[in-house]
C-alpha cells in the first residue's frame, strides 16, 4: 500500500493490454513465424513506473529504435514474397500509461506515438513493405462477475505519413472460470 518506482532498461516485453492474444493497446513486435502461434518479441529501451495506494500507477516508456515483428520465413506456409522490398522507418518512440482498480476492475488508459512493428502493403513499382509512424490513444480493462471473467480493450490509431488508416481497433473477451 505504499509507493514504488521501477526503473527498466535493456530489451523487455512491455505487458500492457489485458486480451489473452490480440492487443490493440499494445505496441510491442511479434513473431510471426507460425501465425497461428505468433508470441510478442521485447524491444531495447527503457520504462519508469512509479506505484502508488493499493493498485495505481503510472508508466513512461521510451524505445531510440524499432524492432520490427518477425516475417514468416520461406518455410512457412505465410511466406512473404521476395519481390517486395522493405522500407524501414526510423524514429524514436515512446509512451505512457497510467493504470488503476476501481472496485473490482482493472483499466488502464495509454497514449503511444512511435513506428508500427507489424509492416503494411504500399503499391507501386516496386510494391514494398512499410513500417508507417502511428499515435495511438487506448483503453482496457478486466474485471470478473460470477465465474465470468471480462476483458477488453480498443486504440484508436492515427497516421501521420498519409499511408494507413485511422483505425479504432478492439477486443472483447469472456471466460468461465
């Protein structure tokens, strides 16, 4: 019930989102190697969270580059062509998040301006593979009412190169415990 700070730096996971595979709200890389079994990868950078009451707290996140997500590879039956070519971004990104419980839900609000690690498809001669800078603002929660566990999560994401589109993006998901 007191205060703590955390201090993270080096390649890590960042844990935020609370669905069990699809995470709007999350920025990290996956590894897309199998599709059906992709995982999240960590990125070098550093996160500082400062804790406070019973569960509240704030987080600051920077990353000085991207990691990009994992492409399937030759062997995979999610093979990207070798013809298209890739254009990396470069930039620095970062973010923040605070996050609490009232009563018996969990929610987080987060704000995140940074590079997509997962490319998109940009016609022309040749068609390439970009990884376009995006802002997005997020929401989740999880709370659990009679043996039900309930989570969910939505970011809107805007871009600011012209390619991609604005996007809200969310999940909603429900167990019996």
């Amino acid at each position: 019930r007191g205060e703590s700070t955390d201090i993270t730096l080096g390649k890590f996971i960042l844990p935020w989102g609370r669905a069990d595979k699809i995470n709007p709200t999350n920025p990290m890389p996956y590894d897309y190697t199998d599709l059906l079994d992709n995982e999240r990868i960590g990125m070098v950078g550093g996160s500082w969270k400062y804790s406070w009451g019973v569960a509240s707290s704030v987080e600051l996140v920077a990353f000085p580059w991207i990691t990009p997500s994992i492409l399937p590879n030759a062997k995979s039956a999610w093979f990207v062509p070798p013809f298209l070519g890739v254009q990396n971004e470069k930039g620095v990104a970062y973010g923040a998040r605070y996050a609490s419980t009232i009563a018996s839900v969990d929610w987080s609000a987060s704000w995140f301006d940074g590079i997509d690690t997962a490319p998109s498809l940009r016609l022309g001669l040749p068609p390439r593979l970009v990884y376009n800078p995006y802002r997005a603002i997020g929401t989740d929660f999880e709370t659990t009412f009679r043996g039900f566990g309930i989570r969910g999560e939505a970011a809107y994401r805007t871009h600011d190169s012209g390619y991609g589109d604005t996007s809200l993006r969310s999940i909603l998901g429900v167990d019996y415990r």
